[in-house]
C-alpha cells in the first residue's frame, strides 16, 4: 500500500458542478472579481459565523492586507518562530519589525507570557498561528492582553478552515484573519486565501488593496499602495464546491484521527499531540511527538524507502530563527519552539483516507520506530 503525505480530494459530482460554472464563466467573459468571488466571500464568512470575507490570491497576501490596512509600518508584530515563510514575510513586506517569539509546546501557538517577552516599546500587534488546525485556548486571554494594551490581534488560520473552541471558529477571535487555499489544505482553491473580519473598515479597505489599491472596480484611480491580489473566478468556483464539502471533510478527518489516537496508545517512542477540551481541531495536519534520541530524518526515510508511507511536511521543522532570511531577528532564546520542531512528525492524513490506509501507517510506523531504535 502506498501511502502519500496529502492528497487533493475533488468528488466527481464536484468536478462536473466545476466544470460547468467554469464553462459559465469563461462564456460571460467575466473571468476576476465576479459573482464567484462574492457567493464563496458571502458563503465562507456565513459559514464561520463573521460578517466579511475577501477572497484573495494567497493566504499570504491576505496576511499582508491585513497588516497594511492596520498600518504595521515600522511598527513590532510578534510573531511565533515555529510558523511558516508567509506569516513572518507578511510582516516584513508590509513595513513591520519582526518579532520573534517562542511558544507553548501544549499548542505549539503563542500565550500572553511568550508574547510578553517578545514584546518591546514599538510593538503594535500580535499573530497568533493555529498550527495543525488546533485553536489553543489561550487565545481568548491572548486576545484580552491585547486589548488591555492596545494591540491588535490578528489570526494566521491558514490551518484552520471550520476549526473551533468552545463553539468559536477560528478566525473570529482577533480582529482579522487569513486563511489559505493552497493544494495541501483542507480545502483548496488550487491557489488562493480569504480573509475574514468584522470590521467595516478592515473590509472596505482589504478590497481596496486587493485591486491595486483602486478606489473602485472600473476606475483608475489609486489610492492606496495595493497590489495585483485578485483571486479570479476560476479558483472562486473550486473554492466554494471544496467549502460545501467542509463539514463532510473534517468528519473523515477527524474519524482517521481517532484510528491514530488509539493506534498510537500502544506504540512505543511516540505520543500524539493532545487535542485540547473545547477544541474542534480540523485535522489539516495530525502532530505526534517522537521520544528524545528518535533519529526523525532516519524513520521518515524508512518509512518511504522501505513502507512506501511519507509523513506530512512538520509545521515546522526549521524555526523561523534559524532561517537565514530571518535570523537576523532573533532575540533571545525559543527552547520550546527548537524542541517541538525537532522532534514532531504529521501522520499523513486527507479528506478521503481510509481506515485501511490508517491501520497500515499505524504498522508500518511501529515497525519503523522499532528499526530506528535498533
């Protein structure tokens, strides 16, 4: 049995339904910007219960929409060490100093005392991750902290698609939020991102930078640094059949996390990461932790080599310190964040796996470890 680390899940009822709005579109001429566009903004912020969505090009430019129209220039953004390129490069790309900050290794995320020492007189905000999908329960605290002292709170849920604590979705505890569509997602466009808010103005101002910064659709006449950050209506159209698929993929999800959970209870040298009360995790990416001395590179490279199962890329297994792009900004110390990241591992795991497909990676991951540690 052949494994792969994720898989693009597109039922072919969807494909059809693709097909033909693609072909509606491609016959209006009306190809960006579109009523595609507005039906997955409308129907994704309905979905996570927000008042505003805009759909974008990236996660990542969503990222930076946000930053600008919160006017991060020159000003501090913490940002945890253990995340991807993006968050950080959004910050620098919209005029911001780079904060690094270490994190819990319960969360794998930011709380108020890793966020406090990273802080300093010039910062400005926070971004806090959602890593794997999980919503740690310390942002609700966070997002107090933040407000007690002025700063804005912005979500990276890039992870995070339907993901909740206590009933709330990711992306509705700060004051904007950016998620991705990118092929490895729980759900994808093909290539895009959405930000969501409540925020009026964060929503005026987010379809103004989208669209190179114009001050409306059919005029040319900018009035803000924007960029070409259209999301067209192709990807719109996959994008809002994948988010009528959403509730549906986090159940299969979540049923293959079940399998892992007991699966792993009796492996020895690994432990999944807890899923903590009241969280509603979307399984993008199931985290175990590997015993210290469990020579990661040589278990993923058996695993492959030997079982044909690949692990899931980690979230992260470089910090963002030890990134030569980026370890000019570090100060300090981020013992966890260096711990977690090298010794987690991501069980492959997608929105049409089968429980047969788990039990074999179980197996083949027994076994492994076992090789590994001989």
């Amino acid at each position: 049995m052949k494994i792969p680390a994720a898989k693009v899940f597109i039922p072919e009822e969807d494909k059809e339904w693709i097909l033909q709005r693609i072909s509606e579109a491609l016959s209006s001429g009306w190809l960006t910007l579109g009523n595609f566009n507005k039906e997955l903004a409308q129907e994704f912020a309905e979905y996570h219960k927000a008042q505003f969505a805009v759909p974008v090009n990236s996660g990542t430019a969503a990222l930076e929409i946000i930053l600008r129209v919160l006017d991060a220039q020159d000003k501090g953004v913490v940002v945890p060490t253990n995340t991807f390129f993006a968050t950080a490069a959004a910050v620098v790309h919209s005029g911001g100093k780079l904060q690094l900050a270490d994190v819990n290794p319960e969360t794998f995320t930011l709380n108020r005392e890793t966020v406090e020492k990273a802080m300093d007189e010039t910062t400005k905000g926070v971004i806090i991750v959602h890593i794997g999908g999980i919503v740690s329960p310390e942002v609700e605290e966070l997002r107090d902290f933040c407000a007690e002292r002025g700063l804005f709170l912005v979500e990276d849920a890039a992870h995070a698609h339907g993901s909740a604590l206590n009933g709330k979705f990711a992306g509705t505890f700060g004051i904007a939020s950016a998620f991705s569509f990118y092929p490895t997602k729980v759900i994808t466009s093909g290539e895009g991102g959405i930000i969501l808010t409540d925020d009026e103005e964060i929503y005026k101002e987010a379809l103004v930078y989208r669209d190179q910064g114009k001050a409306g659709f059919y005029g040319n006449f900018h009035i803000r640094m924007g960029y070409n950050w259209r999301m067209s209506e192709l990807h719109a159209i996959v994008g809002l059949a994948q988010l009528r698929r959403l509730d549906e993929f986090i159940s299969q999800r979540q049923k293959i996390a079940r399998i892992y959970d007991e699966g792993l209870a009796n492996i020895e040298g690994i432990n999944p990461l807890p899923i903590p009360a009241g969280v509603r995790s979307c399984y993008y990416k199931y985290i175990a932790l590997l015993d210290k001395g469990i020579d990661r590179n040589a278990l993923k490279k058996k695993l492959k080599e030997e079982y044909e199962v690949s692990l899931s890329g980690e979230v992260y297994d470089t910090p963002l310190h030890k990134q030569p792009i980026f370890e000019k900004y570090a100060n300090g110390e981020y013992p966890c964040a260096e711990d977690i990241c090298s010794r987690h591992i991501c069980l492959p795991i997608y929105s049409n796996m089968t429980e047969a497909e788990a039990e074999y990676v179980l197996e083949s991951l027994e076994k492994a470890i076992k090789e590994v540690k001989e």
